[in-house]
C-alpha cells in the first residue's frame, strides 16, 4: 500500500511538471500563464453571418420586396435639439401633408453627453416606430389615428466624436483608428483602443439593446462617408478625409468596420441591426457578411433633382456580384421619383437632411428640406404625393409583414 502511494505521489508530480512544461493547466488557468493581462482578447475574432431578429427579418423582406418598385421617403431629424426646437418630420408634414416612412436619428451627443436637449433620439426613436411623435414640441400623438399598426422606419448614424476637443471632423480632432503598423491591424492593445473605442462602443451598444428589447429594427449606418474627401486629402499632403474614422485610409477603416460588426453582432448581440455601409468608394468595402444594404450620400448642386443615375450605378458597383439592395442614405435634393423609374435608378430609399437653421419660412442653403433654395415646396409636395413614393402612411405593419 505504502509503494502504491509513493508512486502515486511521483506519477502525480511527473504530469504535473510535464504541464507546465507544455503551458497547459497552470496554476492560472489555461496556457499556464501566471499574468495575462497583456493577452489580446480580441486577436482572433471570427466574423459570421448575422441572423437577424424576427422584425429586422420582416423589415429586410419588405425592403426587397419594394425594391426596384418604390422608393421609400425617409427625413433626418436634427439631431442637435429637439421637437420643440426643430421637428423636421411635422415640417414634412405641414408642407406635403404626408409623413416621411423613414426617419433618420444620429447619436451625436455620444459617448461625451446624453440627454442635454431632454428629450433623447432613443426615446424618439421609440416613438416613431409606434408611430408617434410630438408635433412642433406638442403632446405625444399618434400620427395615423385611423392606421395604429403602422411603425416607422428607423435609421441611425453616428457622429462619432472623439479626442480633446470631442470632434468628429478630421482636423478638428487628433485621434485616429488604433493601428498596428507592422502587423497590419488593428492595436486592440492601445490605451485609445480600449479606453475609447471599446468605451464608446459599449455605450452605444447599450443603448442600441434598449431597442432590441423591443424588437425595434435599425437601419444601423456607422462610419459613415469614410471615403470622403481622403484621395483628395492626401494628394495635397493633408492628413485624412471628412471624419477621422476615414483619415487613415481604407485599410484600418475596414478592420475598424468589421471589429465593430463582430462586436456587436457577437459579444453584444444586436441581432435587431440592419448593417448599412456608405463609405463612398469601393477601395472601403468590408467583408459582405458584413453588410445588408449600400448606400451613397448625394449632395447634388441646388433644384438638381435628376435621378442620380451615374451615382446609383457606381454604388452597385462597389458590390461583388452587385446582390445589394442601394439606397440613397443622404441627399440634399430629392431625385424626382419618376426619373428615377425612367431611368432605372429605383433607390430603395432617400433620407433629406435636415434644416440647419432658422424657422420654418427661412430661406438658407444649409436649410435642405425648408426654403426654396435646395428643394422648392412644388417639387416637395410633387414627390411626397407621388403614386412611386411610399410614405408613412403607406407602410404595412411590419411585425406581421412575411418572415419567409
């Protein structure tokens, strides 16, 4: 008996050395890494496809079903104030007699404030996928009384600001995607990787689930007009393009797109995110499981409404195989819906800046939907009345639409 445990005890001690020999079973988990605070959590990840909740499914289909057929009016909000300040779908409202489908949110203020202007773009966001709104700063009201099942679309974008001065714009900010140059990746082990993009993200994402834990769909545009202005840039020996995310070039924007997606869809799990990519030039394009839906942001000169036709091709041709629906995710001047047709340039959808300033009657050429400058009243009430263009009152419910 006592030789048995004597060569148990040797055994014991042999395998054990032998362990940490090979870095297994250490005494601090696997690898036998006494310290892994230096270990890269985010060296490996593996992107897979998305499968979505069940409204962004429904959402999705209802897209592809019009596309092609209709173009879907969407407005963006003015992120900076409120209703009560400017309330640009009333504006559309007052004007047309219609309300956009789509309305387009910005998480402007994030990650350095939240709810200065009270009330937040989530709560509106909210709002208008149950189909209401506060009118011109009014009481909360259901917009289509005789059609209550009906949900706006929602989009959001995000002015991602960063660096001392808390600024989006390239050279207004100093800081730049974390980048590894002699690895060619991103430096996820960076003080600016983990203190500001793994931050920020983890508040976005946070508020991103509220509207998961409703089964919200999110036409989700990040990083937006990455492309920018950057060949331009750099031919003149300036540094970067329109917004920092795009001011190192294409290759880290697209390891800071595809991190971001493998982020969110994986260790956060927003499954209610329709991925919509508009970095302006196919140079920028990510991996396609990583995208739903392309977009181009079109700032045509002022009463320019031709359908956008060169654009429109160009963005189809950003995508292998060209298998993606295409819509026109910014615009200054609404293309006229039946050029559109005639020229088979159906964007899926168009989202009108918003007015920069002053009331309602003020003329400006930063005002893109008030005034007579970019879109005069005729050709607003023109598309929203168009039998091409579907508004808000027009949508389906989309949590009944086919899930097939």
């Amino acid at each position: 008996m006592k030789k048995f445990i004597i060569l148990l005890i040797i055994t014991t001690l042999f395998f054990s050395c032998l362990g940490d020999q090979n870095g297994n079973n250490g005494p601090n988990g696997s690898n036998g890494q006494k310290d892994d605070k230096n270990k890269d959590p985010y060296a490996d990840f593996e992107i897979t496809q998305i499968v979505h909740s069940p409204n962004a499914k429904r959402l999705m289909n209802y897209l592809s079903d019009q596309y092609g057929i209709k173009i879907i009016a969407g407005q963006q909000d003015a992120a900076w104030t409120t209703n009560f300040g400017i309330d640009m779908t009333y504006r559309v409202f007052e004007d047309t007699g219609k309300y956009p489908a789509i309305k387009g949110f910005d998480f402007l203020d994030l990650p350095f404030s939240w709810g200065d202007y009270g009330y937040e773009q989530l709560d509106e966001a909210i709002d208008w996928w149950n189909g209401k709104n506060r009118n011109d700063g009014g009481p909360l009201v259901k917009l289509l009384p005789d059609k209550p099942d009906i949900h706006g679309i929602i989009t959001f974008c995000w002015h991602w600001r960063t660096g001392e001065h808390n600024e989006f714009y390239t050279n207004r900010t100093d800081f730049r995607i974390p980048w590894d140059e002699e690895n060619e990746k991103l430096d996820t082990l960076s003080d600016d990787f983990k203190n500001t993009i793994i931050s920020d993200l983890d508040k976005i994402a946070m508020r991103l689930n509220e509207l998961k834990d409703l089964d919200i769909p999110v036409l989700w545009r990040p990083l937006h007009e990455a492309a920018g202005n950057w060949r331009l840039y750099n031919n003149t020996g300036n540094a970067g393009a329109w917004f920092w995310w795009g001011a190192s070039g294409p290759e880290p924007y697209i390891a800071l797109w595809e991190f971001m997606y493998w982020y969110f869809t994986t260790v956060k799990e927003l499954n209610n995110l329709i991925w919509v990519w508009n970095g302006q030039n196919s140079e920028w394009y990510p991996n396609p499981i990583t995208v739903d839906i392309v977009g181009y942001d079109v700032y045509a000169p002022a009463k320019d409404y031709g359908s956008q036709k060169n654009r429109f091709l160009q963005t189809k041709q950003m995508v292998p195989n060209q298998d993606k629906i295409v819509a026109m995710t910014e615009n200054g001047q609404i293309p006229d819906p039946q050029k559109c047709f005639d020229d088979e340039a159906m964007w899926s959808w168009f989202c009108t800046w918003n007015d920069h300033v002053g009331p309602p009657g003020e003329t400006n050429i930063e005002n893109f939907w008030t005034g007579e400058f970019n879109n005069t009243l005729v050709h607003r009430q023109y598309v929203y009345n168009h039998e091409l263009v579907i508004t808000l009152d027009k949508l389906p419910d989309l949590t009944k639409y086919r899930l097939d």
